[in-house]
C-alpha cells in the first residue's frame, strides 16, 4: 500500500506532513485583496498543484514533524477539535488528527518537542484538547517551545485575538501545567534543527532551518501563505500583524534562497508542499520537480551553521 503521508530526507533528518485540512480550492481574495482569478490565471506554473485552470489556489492546513538526534518535534499544531473559532469551517471540529499521526508513526506520547511557528488559530490548535473537563495536553511527554516575543505579544492587551478564545483553550493551558518554554528567535533544538527570526506575520513569527550532510530545508511558518507569493511578494494578507515588516521578511527570504538548493516548505503549500525558489520574470517562482533542483554555488557551501545557542 501507498504511504500517504509525504515525508523527505534532509541528510539524517527525517521530515513528515501530516495533513489536518484540505479541501476544495478557494477564491485567491479571500487570502489576498488583489489575487483576482486572472492574475492567478497569469502564473501558469502554480498549475495544477496550487491552482486550477478557473484560478482558484489550493491550500493546505497541516503539521510537519521532524526526527532530529533521537528527538521528534512536531512544527505547528493545527487547527484542533472542539474550539470555538470565528471562522465558520474551523469552528467546533471533529477530525482524526491525532489517529492520522498514530498512522504516520507519531503516537501522541511520542512527541517530545512541539514547536508553534507563532501563536495564530491554525499554529496551535492540537497543542490541547477536551478530555471532558478541561483542556489538557495533547501532547504530554513533550515541552512546548514558544518564542518569548510571540508570547510577549499575545499576552499584551494590544493583541487583536480576532480567532476566539485561541490562548485560553490552546496555550495558556500549557503554561500553566509548567509544559511551556519561551526561547529566543534563533534558539537551536539540536545540531542540525534552529529556529530563526522571520518577524512580520506576528511580531515573534519564527521559521525553522534543518541542516544536515550537506543538505539543507526550511520550514516557513506563515512568511508565505501560498506559493503564489514567489511571484508576487508584495501581497500581503488580512492577517499580517505588520504587513510592512512581513513583506520585508518575504522579500529577504526569496532573495536569499532563489537559485540554491534549500527546500523550502510551506507550512500552508498544497502537495507536493516543498520545492525550491527559481527566478520567474522580475520575481520567483516554486519548482517542485526535483530533476530541477538548483545546484549549490560556491558561496552556499562556505556559509555559517546558523542558529543561536
């Protein structure tokens, strides 16, 4: 039978999507304001793993986890079951989350690390669920690292919770049952998985690098919604915190990776949901057929590990 579940190899570290929602395409303006039908229509190579032909995106609600030097982090955790969400198809879920990560190999009680990206609605859902009483851990062997300028952010009554009650019944929980780490931006998980600093989205968003033999992945949380802003990086969307700083950040993110063999994985990118950054007219595209693959320049293989301590 088939796995079903995309996984890659990064050197020794192994990475796997497990998927929470899919679903049917959607109007490209319900994430952007200018992603009218036509100007999806214009970038013919979103087709047909990000866009249909009527130029509607496909997106994807999803999880990564990686095994790193005997550890298993799960990257974001979803959208969650039985939470009261403003948006009406996220609100009061019933999904098998957790049985689809027991059938990818990821008990539940397996999970020793969970790292959000940042502290949105679709980030932290499954972090805890209702056992009837109260929200508990879902996953409760693990330490659950947050970015202290995320929380810090969150916490303060400038925050805009526009999602629902996301921090009482998704993080606060876990702060208090003494589960939680706050970490700085670059804070590094093993030898070869780091955090870094891709502020903008929200004021702590971080990305996630892994690195090893030679090869090289990144995780982009919400710096990108959609592949179609390789092409079009100044769209923002409704829910950038900074939409100034977020189109900075994206712009950085695309300069430094376009042309090199870092895979890029979107945390919202429809399958094959990984690819690498080519240049595409004045701007970039995602290139998904690894026959492509763009070889490493001189300069790439001279960089720094990267990562804080």
């Amino acid at each position: 039978m088939k796995d079903p579940y995309l996984r890659w190899q990064i050197g020794k570290v192994r990475i796997t999507r497990v998927m929470e929602l899919g679903g049917p395409p959607f109007p490209g303006t319900f994430m952007f304001p200018q992603c009218t039908a036509g100007c999806v229509q214009q970038h013919a190579w979103l087709r047909p793993h990000f866009a249909n032909d009527e130029g509607k995106l496909f997106g994807s609600v999803h999880s990564f986890i990686i095994e790193s030097q005997g550890r298993r982090i799960i990257v974001d955790t979803c959208v969650g079951n039985d939470k009261e969400r403003t948006v009406k198809a996220w609100h009061k879920l019933q999904g098998p989350f957790l049985d689809k990560l027991a059938e990818a190999g990821f008990p539940a009680d397996s999970i020793d690390t969970v790292l959000c990206t940042h502290l949105h609605v679709d980030h932290v859902g499954w972090n805890t669920r209702w056992d009837g009483e109260r929200w508990v851990a879902s996953f409760p062997r693990a330490r659950y690292l947050f970015a202290r300028k995320e929380w810090e952010h969150w916490i303060s009554e400038q925050a805009d919770h526009h999602d629902g009650p996301v921090m009482e019944d998704s993080v606060k929980p876990i702060v208090d049952a003494g589960l939680a780490e706050l970490v700085a931006s670059d804070h590094r998980i093993t030898d070869e998985v780091w955090l870094e600093p891709t502020h903008g989205h929200t004021p702590g968003h971080v990305s996630v690098r892994i690195r090893s033999g030679g090869e090289e992945a990144v995780i982009t949380g919400d710096l990108m919604h959609h592949p179609i802003q390789c092409s079009e990086p100044d769209w923002g969307n409704r829910f950038d915190v900074d939409g100034e700083a977020a189109r900075r950040t994206r712009h950085d993110f695309l300069k430094r990776h376009a042309d090199t063999p870092v895979l890029v994985m979107g945390t919202h990118f429809a399958p094959p949901t990984a690819g690498w950054v080519l240049p595409y007219g004045n701007a970039w595209r995602l290139e998904t057929d690894p026959l492509q693959r763009p070889q490493a320049r001189p300069e790439t293989k001279a960089e720094g590990s990267g990562g804080g301590a």
